[in-house]
C-alpha cells in the first residue's frame, strides 16, 4: 500500500489562514481529499487543523493513562469549569458504591 507522504507529491495547498504562522500547508492530494471530506463544511480547514492536533494531544495522553495532563490541558484552555468544579470539589465529591437504586427496586421486588 502506498505511503502518501512519501509516494505522492505534495502539490495541493491546504489554506489554513493563520496570520503569518502557517499560510498554507503542502499536502499529498490524497489527502487534501481526505481532509476537505471530512471536516464540517462550516469549519474553516484552520480550525479544522488546530481541533485535529489538539484532539491528538489529548488523545495520546488518554492512551498512556496521563489524565493529570489531559485535566491540565482542557483547563488550561477552557478554565477550570470544563470539569463542572474545583480539582477540591471534584476529590471530595462522594462516589457511589454501584448499587445506586438497588434497595428501591429490592423493596419493590419483595412486596407481595
């Protein structure tokens, strides 16, 4: 199978629109292809780029179990309110044992 970043030439200019950073970004025509397919019609290829490598990042430290850098990363973009509290609140919020509801229906079960 063909390596497109290798077997094709990248002529196609993806326009990323980024002020002076990266104006356009050469890419195999595959997938230029792939990449004006899949991103919303609605979404600017810019956008579409940044989301692409941030959804990267969080990924990859989801895999190797870093979940301090993904809470790290999503609070320092968004604030601390992506996660609905305080790393305090969220520590000292009470976890459930499971069995949430369970003697409700255990009663109801044993009624006659």
């Amino acid at each position: 199978m063909p390596n497109p970043f290798t077997a094709e030439s990248r002529d196609a200019r993806l326009s990323l629109g980024l002020g002076g950073f990266i104006d356009k970004l050469r890419a195999p025509e595959s997938l230029h292809r792939l990449v004006m397919l899949a991103k919303p019609v609605t979404m600017p290829a810019s956008d579409f780029a940044l989301k692409a490598m941030l959804d990267t990042h969080l990924i990859e430290s989801i895999v190797r179990g870093d979940y301090a850098e993904v809470y790290g990363t999503l609070g320092t973009l968004f604030g601390p309110e992506v996660t609905g509290g305080t790393r305090a609140q969220i520590e000292a919020a009470q976890v459930t044992d499971g069995t949430f509801g369970a003697k409700r229906y255990a009663k109801a079960e044993a009624r006659p």
